[in-house]
C-alpha cells in the first residue's frame, strides 16, 4: 500500500512539472519552394521558417513545410495536397498555419487551365488545417514577387501572378482568415530575387518579419512618414488623412490643432484617421500617441502644398542662381516653407565608395529631411524654381504654401515610375537597364561610374536606374494630398523622344495614383535652349505631351538658356511661369498663363498663317523682327521667313520656297527665337505641317 502511495505521489509531482511547463506555440509554414527555402546555401539556418524560429523564440514550434514545386490546385502538376509535406503538416496540427502557395500555379500548365479551381482548392487546404487542429490560426500570405527577369513574365506569368493575387484576397475574405502581404516588403528589392523567383538570405528575413509582426502584432510602435516633422504643411480644402503604422490593436490617438480623432491599429499594423478639410491655418500642434509612444509636431500650417521634382534645374539652389542671393536675404516668411530631401551621395563622375553602393542598394540614398521655413539663413539651399514659384503663390493666395523638393541630378525619367507600371506598360525598360538603350548613354556611363559597375556586381542599384528614385525618394513620402507637381526634367531622355513620349504619360499616370489624386495638375518645364542637336525634337514633344493627359501645363524656357551650360542661371522666370500655369489652371486667377501654343497653320498660295493659343497681343521680345520661323518645300529643306503679325496670327513667307508644306518656329537647340505674347511669355518650339484647313 505505501508504495502505491509513494507511486501516486511521484506520478502527481511528474504531473505537476509537466504542467508548469507551457506548451509552446506551433507554427505549421505551408508552402512551395519558398516556404522550404530553395535557391539558397544554408536554408536549415535561412529559410525564412528558420528565420521566423529565431525572431519567435523558445515559446514557438515552427515547422517547414514547404514542397519545392507545390501548386495550390489540385487537379495541376504537383498539388501540395499530394505531397508528404502536406501530410506532414495535418500530423503536426499547428496552432498557427502561414499558408503561402500559388506561385507555381502561374505556370501556364496550371493556371490556364485550371483556374477555376484556385479559391476552392485553397478553401480545402484552409478546412484540412482547421479539420486537424479545430483551434488554429490561419494566416494566408499574398504571393512573393517575380522579377521582371523570369523568362516568362511576359508570356503569361505576371497577368497570371496578378490574378492569382485578387484570388488570394477573395480566399482571405471568405474564410476569414487573416492576409498578410509578401510582396510589397520585398517588392522594391528585386536584387534580393536574385533568380527571379526565390529570395535570397535577406529577402528570405524580409518574409520572416512579415509572419512574425503578423504573428506577434508587434510592427516596431508607432511610426509615420519621413514628411512629418515640425512646420509641416497640410494640403487645405481636402481631407486630410493622418495614417501610420503601430503595433496591432493600438489605440491610436490623433489630435490637430482642437480636434482629436481616435481609431485602433489593424492586424497588419496599419491605422489612419481622417479630419474634415480645413481652410488656411498656421500655428497648430499635431500630436499622435500610442500607450506606449507620443510624436509631437508644432507649428503646423493648412495650405498649399507642391511637389517640385526632376534633375538638376529643379535642384538648383536659390544662392546660385542670378539674383537668387539678393532674393534669400529678403525671404523672411514663415509661412512660405519647404522639405528639402538631399542625396547623400551626388552622381558625379566619380566612383563611390563601397559603402556608398551599398546603402543605395539598399534604398538608402537621400538623407533625412525636415521642414524648414524661409530665412536668410536656410533660404540659400532651397530649390531656386521651387522659391520663385512659391513666393508667387504667396503673394497672390495669403495663404501657406509648402514645397516638398525630390530632385537629383541627372536623374532619367523611368526612375521615377513606379515599378509596376513598368512591368505593365514598358516591361523592356527594365532589362539589364545599364546596358539599355532605352536608357540614355550618359546616364548609364555615368551610374556604371559611380557604382564601380564592371566589379562585377550585377545587381547593384543607381539612382537612374528604373523604378529607383521612385522607391526610394516617393515611397517614403507615404501618400500627402497635395496640390501638384512641379517638373523639370528631360535632359536625361533628350536622346530618345519617341520613348519619352511613352515614359513621360506613365510618369503622370504613376504619381496620380500614388498621391490619389486622379487629376492632380502636373507642371512641367520645357527644356531651354543648349548647343545638343536633338533638344528642338524634344522642346516640340514636350509641347504635344501637352495633349496626352488633362490638367498638364508647359512653362517655356528656352528663351533663358545658355549654349554650353545645361545649368542657366536665370531661373526666377521658370519659377514665376509655373506660378502662372498654377494660378490659372488650380486658382481661377483671371491671367494669361503660358506663351503662344501652336494651334493651326494654313497654307494660301506662297504664305503660311499660323494661329496661337494665348496669342493675344503677339511681337517680337526684343527689336522690331520677329526671329526664328522657317519655312520648306516637300525637299524639306527649311529656310528663313519673313514674319508679318497679324493680330494673334503670324503670316509667314520666304522667297526661297514656293510651295510651303512644312513650318517650324525656334528649331535650333540653341534658339534666339524671340516671339511673345502681350504678356512677354515666349513662345514654344513648334514643328507643324500646314493645311489648306485647320490642323
């Protein structure tokens, strides 16, 4: 009998260290070869289930089971549902499954046939989990991105990709289940795909802290764009969204000014709040709080705010340029503002150091900025077009106006679109873009210069490089309402104005929807006149682009430039022009915003008319002679005309040419052209072909 007792009593005792012990968390990773952690050396140590043990910790079990090769449908080459791996994972019964298939299912032996089967299938594969641990927790991720280098993304792949994505959500919504994204995080970093499938030990990391915030809820506390700081500017007479990131379920208070706001923080660590528009206001506090964290802001003002962008005659600084000394010593206004993001590294030609090329690989390019208002003091440094521009505004509005300055010299046009725009509407831009010629042969000299490109190192990063300011220089930013965009630049794509046509509209379209405004004015700058052969064929695609969006606006500039220096200093004008464009087109203002625009040409025996827009009041800007129209016969050889103005027409003629069937006006890269409207703005470059009717 006593030991019996003795025994019962050892057994209780076992029982109770047993139960003392917490049973730890099992986290069942279901996938294909990403989940196993294909592609890499050491998967055991960097797969991303590896990765996620370590960030969970000892109260965690996480299982890899991940299928190289896995579909997620069933009736396809390799169902997951067929595999060991599958079995495996249903026998470990996890309290958390991260479920990430699909990415084999864009192979056109499976979609396209049977992708009316994905969302069940899936459902199936969510029910089997539930069906082996009734108390799990599933989390389903969307698909991890394919490099624009897979060999088929253009045969099928990345539609299917695309469709496979909203298949997902559907999945996510019906079950509901929790969504988690592996694409967007790993998305700008294409060279951590370095096969274009499978990340590599970094990008493998980059899944791992998906799951585990997702997991835990813990995003890194309370956090909000680079563009919050002290003396913001907020867009006025639109709602203004203040969003962020927290940790999940954070109550997050917001307060502007004497309003507050309250809201929780998702699943997916994402909160924002939205306050009614508010009329011009300067001196309000901002603060954002958490439990755990408080950011403050003072001096905030409502009013307008630009986004000025482009390559070096956007970056120009106001101490530079002529009269722009004079003009930071008398700038004093503490409601004319700006965020002025500098490169830490400018693309000189030069070689960067090794610790250069690696940060900007890693996105790491423009140094941290706040908002500074106008003073003697920090003036001096502002974006010159930027200040003229902004100055004019606040003359004529009375109200703040803010200009955020994202400009870096020589920067191409591609690097600011968004990626994928790129892979939808000009995949080929994107391959081996540094020996592209799509891509300027400057730019690319001068970015395989700076990166040491010819080291070896395939996939280092460069400022012109597609998609790249775009990632790191807009991203960041988080999506302000804003009022516009100024733009100057073209220099970097002068080479090729056929493709720029292209580029430049999907340029506009990318920064619409990022700012999520779908008619959000885009100003631009016309290049001005520089000895390079190919700027008049640019100068006048500059100005039919005119027509390939609404609420865009052209600011002539070859009136200021100089023949052998692409940095003229005259830029007050730039500015002041934009300001005209803004003024008419977003204020109302009663002006005349831009110089004679090309509108019809007709041909009457020997002569030519040509008829403007905004060409009220027409003459020569300087002396009597109005310069720089040329007339040709079908040989196309042009020659001088005489011009006689009639009212808002110009009457051409030229003794050389008999029967006129081409016109241009200002077709030298370095033009003397001097016609101007009463207002004194010039006239665009314009090549045209005359008809006995209106064009």
């Amino acid at each position: 009998m006593k030991r019996i007792i003795l025994t019962l009593i050892a057994c209780l005792l076992v029982s109770s260290l047993y139960s003392s012990t917490p049973r730890k968390v099992k986290v069942a990773c279901i996938g294909d070869s990403i989940t196993y952690g294909a592609a890499i050396e050491d998967r055991e140590t960097f797969s991303y289930p590896s990765q996620l043990q370590v960030l969970l910790g000892d109260g965690y079990e996480v299982g890899n089971f991940g299928k190289n090769g896995a579909t997620l449908i069933k009736r396809s080459f390799r169902p997951y549902f067929d595999q060991e791996e599958y079995r495996k994972a249903m026998d470990f019964a996890g309290d958390i499954c991260v479920i990430h298939l699909g990415v084999n299912d864009t192979d056109p032996r499976s979609w396209p046939n049977y992708r009316d089967d994905f969302v069940e299938d899936y459902l199936a594969l969510i029910d089997s989990c539930k069906s082996a641990n009734p108390d799990t927790r599933v989390i389903i991720a969307l698909l991890s991105p394919l490099a624009d280098r897979h060999h088929r993304f253009m045969s099928g792949t990345k539609q299917w990709h695309e469709d496979i994505q909203k298949a997902i959500k559907v999945v996510a919504e019906t079950a509901g289940c929790e969504l988690i994204d592996f694409h967007t995080p790993l998305y700008p970093y294409p060279w951590h795909i370095p096969d274009a499938i499978h990340p590599d030990e970094v990008g493998y990391g980059i899944l791992a802290k998906t799951v585990y915030s997702a997991i835990t809820g813990d995003y890194g506390g309370l956090s909000v764009s680079t563009l919050y700081s002290d003396n913001m500017v907020i867009q006025r007479r639109r709602p203004i969204v203040i969003e962020g990131t927290a940790n999940a379920g954070d109550k997050v208070t917001v307060k502007l000014g004497r309003k507050t706001m309250k809201t929780v923080t998702g699943y997916d660590g994402k909160w924002s709040v939205e306050f009614h528009a508010m009329e011009a206001a300067t001196g309000l506090g901002l603060t954002i709080s958490t439990k755990e964290k408080t950011l403050e802001y003072s001096n905030i003002a409502v009013g307008e705010l630009w986004l000025c962008s482009g390559q070096s005659n956007m970056r120009y600084a106001l101490g530079s340029a002529k009269g722009g000394k004079e003009a930071a010593e008398a700038s004093t206004d503490p409601d004319l503002r700006y965020f002025d993001q500098w490169p830490y590294w400018e693309t000189y030609d030069v070689e960067w150091p090794e610790s250069a090329v690696d940060s900007v690989k890693n996105l790491i390019y423009l140094r941290p900025a706040s908002w500074k208002t106008a003073s003697p003091k920090t003036s001096s440094g502002m974006s010159a077009i930027g200040y003229w521009f902004a100055k004019e505004l606040r003359d004529s509005l009375k109200v703040p106006v803010g200009i955020i300055c994202d400009a870096v010299g020589g920067a191409t046009a591609e690097s600011w679109i968004d990626r994928n725009t790129l892979e939808w509407k000009f995949p080929v831009i994107l391959r081996e873009w540094i020996n592209n010629d799509f891509i300027q042969d400057w730019a690319r000299e001068r970015a395989a210069k700076n990166i040491s490109y010819k080291k070896g190192d395939k996939f280092a990063r460069h400022p012109y490089e597609p998609c790249y300011l775009f990632e790191s220089a807009i991203l960041p930013l988080g999506h302000p309402a804003i009022a516009g965009v100024l733009w100057y630049q073209g220099e970097s794509n002068a080479h090729n104005f056929e493709a720029h046509e292209y580029l430049f509209p999907l340029l506009v379209d990318s920064w619409r929807e990022w700012f999520r405004d779908p008619e959000m004015p885009f100003l631009y700058v016309q290049l001005s006149s520089l000895n390079r052969p190919s700027w008049p064929w640019f100068r006048d695609s500059q100005r039919r682009l005119l027509e390939s969006r609404p609420n865009l606006g052209m600011a002539v500039s070859s009136d200021l430039g100089d023949p052998t220096d692409v940095h003229y200093k005259d830029k007050k004008p730039v500015g002041e022009r934009l300001a005209r464009l803004a003024l008419k087109g977003s204020y109302g203002f009663d002006l005349v915003p831009s110089g004679p625009l090309f509108k019809s040409a007709t041909v009457s025996g020997r002569e030519v008319t040509v008829e403007f827009e905004y060409g009220a009041g027409l003459k020569p800007s300087s002396g009597t002679e109005v310069i720089g129209f040329e007339l040709a016969g079908k040989d196309m050889l042009y020659h001088k005309a005489a011009c006689r103005l009639v009212g808002d027409r110009a009457v051409l003629s030229s003794p050389e040419v008999k029967e006129p069937v081409y016109v241009r006006y200002a077709w030298e890269p370095y033009t003397r052209a001097n016609l101007v409207n009463s207002a004194g703005l010039p006239a665009s470059t314009y090549l045209a072909v005359p008809r006995t009717t209106t064009l």
